[in-house]
C-alpha cells in the first residue's frame, strides 16, 4: 500500500502528457507535519499541486458513500479538514478551500453524480454495440 504513490508516479512518467502529474501522484499522502509517505516531505516540500489534491481527496472521501458507511455531510468534511490542518493538511490550502461556497460544492457534486449516472446508463448499449462487433469479427 505505501509504495502505490511511487509506482503511480513510474506508470505516468512514461505517459508524456501525464508527466506534469507524476509529482502529484507521488506526494499525495505526504503530510504537512512530515509524517506522510513515502519520502517524509514536510511543510512546502510538498508540491502545492500535491497539498491542493489531497485536500481535494480527503473531502471527496469524506463526502462520498462508501460500501461499508454513508458519506459524511459537508460540515462534518471541512470540520474534519480543519481540524487536521497543519498536521495532515498545508492551513494555508484548507483555508482556500473554505472559502468556496458550500452551494459551488453541492452543484458539482450534483454534475458529477449525474455523469455517473449517464455512464451507467451508456454502458449496455457500448456492452451491446462491443458485442455485436466481435460477434462479426468472428463470423468473418
């Protein structure tokens, strides 16, 4: 589990217009206070792209229903944030992040869940259409 940051980071590396990601995806569960991993980075040691995504991350973990729990409202979120900021999180990109209204985040929220939905709905028709390709492939 702890080397998953390094290998993402080796898997997007070779990805060229991923390249510019690859500092993200290796720092992301680095922490403020440099208890983080995999290489112990503190404070602005961290990539600030790095700080941005875990907040990001660690809301959308927070907020989002799990198999094993329902997700947690947006106050319980940005309590949870605020209270880890400086230890897990940079103070600076958690107070940033409050400062977006609480109805920007419901409206994405929103717009997200409905791509979902649409993804859902697309996928026995792409199934279907997929299906019926290989079944004339292999009729030829």
């Amino acid at each position: 589990m702890r080397e998953h940051p390094a290998h993402g980071q080796q898997i997007l590396r070779g990805v060229e217009f991923l390249e510019s990601a690859s500092r993200v995806v290796a720092e992301h569960h680095e922490k403020w206070d440099g208890t983080g991993y995999p290489a112990g980075l503190r404070g602005e040691e961290i990539d600030l792209k790095a700080r941005i995504f875990t907040v990001a991350d660690t809301f959308d973990a927070i907020t989002s229903d799990r198999v094993y729990r329902a997700g947690q409202t947006y106050e319980a979120a940005t309590a949870e944030l605020q209270k880890s900021a400086d230890i897990q999180f940079d103070p600076q990109v958690v107070a940033a992040f409050r400062r977006i209204p609480r109805e920007d985040w419901e409206a994405l929220r929103r717009r997200s869940q409905i791509r979902i939905q649409e993804k859902a709905s697309a996928a026995p028709a792409v199934d279907a259409l997929l299906e019926s390709q290989i079944g004339t492939a292999l009729a030829s």
